[in-house]
C-alpha cells in the first residue's frame, strides 16, 4: 500500500500518511478505512500508533 512507503520513505506517522493519501487522490477516509479493516497487517499498525498517542484504549498485549 502507498501509505506504508510513504510512511519509511519520509518517516511519518501511518495514520498522518493514509489521510494524506485520501487527501491528495480524494479518497473518502471512510473508503480507506473499510480498506484497512480489510488488511489485518495494516489495521495492526494503525491501531497500535493510536493506542500509543492514546487515540483509542489500549487494548491487551503481551509485554514484549
């Protein structure tokens, strides 16, 4: 996905790359998150980054 080269080429947040991608291709940000539920990979990703800015609860972990 583009978000995720955007997000190690120019060390920005995921989040912050997938709602510039939405931005400038006039995606709606709905479409793309029915996108991510889609990707385990990616719903992992952006659900841990807005756990740690304490976008959402954190959820269980294991601590490691």
């Amino acid at each position: 996905m583009q978000a995720e080269i955007l997000h190690l080429q120019s060390n920005v947040q995921i989040i912050d790359a997938i709602v510039h991608l939405c931005i400038t291709s006039n995606i709606e940000i709905e479409t793309a998150a029915s996108l991510i539920k889609s990707n385990p990979v990616i719903k992992s990703r952006v659900q841990a980054e807005a756990e740690d800015l304490n976008f959402i609860k954190r959820g269980a972990r294991l601590p490691f």
